[in-house]
C-alpha cells in the first residue's frame, strides 16, 4: 500500500471517529441541558446573508495511483476541485443542485445554511467559484431554523424552478421554498408527510430527495430516500410523497451501502449515490442506476452499480450528487463531499462524464 494511500485511509478513519464522537456529544448535550434563555445557535451555522470567498485547487488526477487513467465504471473523470475558505460556516455540503448548464448552484449545509454562487471553467475543466454567497435556512416564522432544536440537520435538496425542498434528517421534516418570494432568503414551510417518515431513525432518516418533473412517470411525486431506515427484509426505505400513487417502496440494500442521495436524468434513469465507512477499509462510494417505471408502492426496485470508489482514489464523504447535460449532449455528473467541519477531511467538487 502507497503512502499516500495509507494516509489517506488514516485521516478518513480519523475524521469519521472524531465526527461521530462530536455529534454524540452535542446530541448528548442537547437532551441534557435546560433550554438557554436565548436560541442556542449551531456550532458552524450561517447567522446571516453574506457574501464569501471561496479558494479552489484542482485535482488533475482522480487515480493517483494511475494517472493516465480516466475511466470508472461507467464515467470518465473531468475535473475536480479542493474547495476552502476563511469562512468558518462554509462547509458540511450535503446536496447540490446547478442550473441547466451546469454553472449557477445551490447548496446546503448540513448546519442549516444555503450556498449560492457559481462554477467557474476552462474548456469542460472546472477551475473555481464566483459569486458564492451563503444565508441561514430560514423557517416558516423567518428565523433561523437552527434555533429549533434539532432542526439543523438539512440533508437533502431537491428544486423544481422556484420551488425548493429540503429534507431535515434529525427530525425528519421537509421544508418547501418558493423562491420566488425571496430566493435564500425565502421561508420554508413543512409539508406534510406520512406518519411512517416521522418514525425513521433519529439520524438515520431523510438523506435525498428528488421531484419527478412534467413528462416523466410518476410525474408530480416527491421522492424521499432514508440513509439507513431499513424494511422487515432489510432493505432501505423510501416514499412516495404525493403525485399520482403515494406511498411507501424500498430499495434493495447490498454490500451494506446506505444512501447519501439522489438525481433523475431526463431519459427516466434514476441515480443513487450511496457510501458506507469501515474501520478496516475506510470510505466507499457508489453510484447505482434504478429505473424510474419500477419504482411503485410496496416494490423492491434494484439496479446495476455504474461507479464505484474508494479512499484511493479522490474522495471523501461524498453527499451531493445532480446531473446536467452539456451542449455537446453529454450528461455530466456533479458530486461534492461533505467535511464534517474537521480539518482531517474536505470538501471536494467532483465531475464525470456519464459514458452511455
């Protein structure tokens, strides 16, 4: 094993501990102490509207251990990015979703906070971020939703034109945004959900989201995909949130991945990112495809894997992944990782192209 690579599994099982331990501290914390008198605001949480700067570095290579090699699985590597900034809330990227070509983008932190700006290229190459500015989530009164307790966990992201909806895991809500009235500053209101959504584990629960559009089976359904919420067989839940036939499916579990999210292509492919940790063999990532016309209450869908990765290769704690498709008619694939704030791990900007 290379030095780089042996390191590289080291920090990542670093990072995962100290990240499991801080969360259970603060949980712990949370359901032991008295309610201070004033909103207790989250460590990394985005207190108001700003504008930030954004440093990028590129990763040339997503092999370092061949470098000449551009292929995985199904997708060819473009580009990549190490993103950092001085501001301490950028950070815990859990979803994104970018514009129709691939530029503008929105993002959410797992610390309840929005990220906007946009992506900046040479050729096909992603070089940095312009623009990025970051507000707070705000709830349906127009404060921060990180002064309710718990409600700070936003996981997962999905957009139909100005209307946004955000999974919060930990208590597994799901906020819409219309952002015609006020973009990031818009407040979200919960929708309803079924009482089975409410019942998903503490933070295990609602981690991908995607709204099937006008033209697509299914057309008008929210689907919300659960990390590790698991069936009587095992498998990992998933729901059917309005639109034609609401309800309850699952999708297969194997080799003990969870889901980290999701996007559908216009030709009805449905993408699911998924990842799991050992302490043994660090972090892995996949990329699974699913058909979005097996999708019905009470099936089982399951689907081929296209892509998978792991610490040798450039990846972290990927939690983001949308699709766009380029004018040249190629379908490019965006994910980005999420740094649990630790200065073991980073957040990484990370494209391929999707070989048919």
């Amino acid at each position: 094993m290379s030095t780089q690579s042996s390191r590289r599994r080291f920090l990542g099982h670093a990072a995962a501990g100290f990240s499991t331990f801080a969360l259970s501290r603060l949980a712990q914390a949370q359901a032991t102490t008295e309610p201070p008198p004033r909103p207790l605001q989250v460590e990394h949480a985005v207190t108001d509207p700003v504008s930030l700067e954004v440093n990028a570095r590129t990763i040339p290579n997503f092999e370092p251990r061949d470098r000449s090699r551009t292929r995985f699985g199904s997708l060819e590597y473009r580009s990549g990015l190490v993103l950092t900034s001085p501001f301490r809330g950028f950070g815990g990227l859990s979803g994104i979703r970018l514009d129709a070509k691939g530029e503008r983008f929105l993002a959410i932190s797992d610390q309840g906070g929005w990220f906007t700006g946009r992506i900046r290229y040479s050729g096909r190459n992603m070089t940095g971020l312009d623009d990025v500015e970051a507000a707070p989530l705000l709830g349906a009164e127009g404060r921060p939703i990180t002064e309710k307790r718990m409600w700070w966990d936003s996981e997962s992201l999905t957009r139909d034109g100005n209307v946004v909806y955000v999974g919060l895991e930990r208590v597994n809500q799901i906020l819409r945004y219309d952002f015609a009235k006020g973009g990031i500053r818009a407040r979200g209101e919960p929708i309803p959900v079924p009482p089975s959504v409410r019942k998903l584990p503490h933070n295990k629960g609602l981690e991908a989201l995607v709204l099937v559009p006008k033209g697509q089976p299914l057309a008008g359904s929210l689907i919300a995909f659960s990390e590790h919420g698991l069936d009587a067989a095992g498998n990992l839940v998933a729901f059917l949130i309005g639109g034609p036939t609401p309800g309850q499916f699952s999708v297969r579990r194997t080799e003990k991945f969870d889901i980290s999210d999701a996007v559908l292509l216009p030709s009805g492919e449905l993408l699911i990112l998924e990842r799991k940790f050992s302490w043994f063999t660090g972090v892995d990532i996949r990329i699974r495809s699913i058909a979005l016309k097996s999708i019905a209450p009470g099936a089982v869908v399951d689907g081929p894997a296209l892509f998978k990765a792991d610490l040798g290769q450039e990846i972290d704690n990927m939690e983001g992944i949308d699709a766009h498709v380029t004018a040249e008619g190629e379908t490019v694939l965006t994910l980005v990782s999420d740094d649990n704030f630790s200065m073991l791990q980073r957040t990484l900007l990370l494209q391929f192209t999707l070989v048919e």
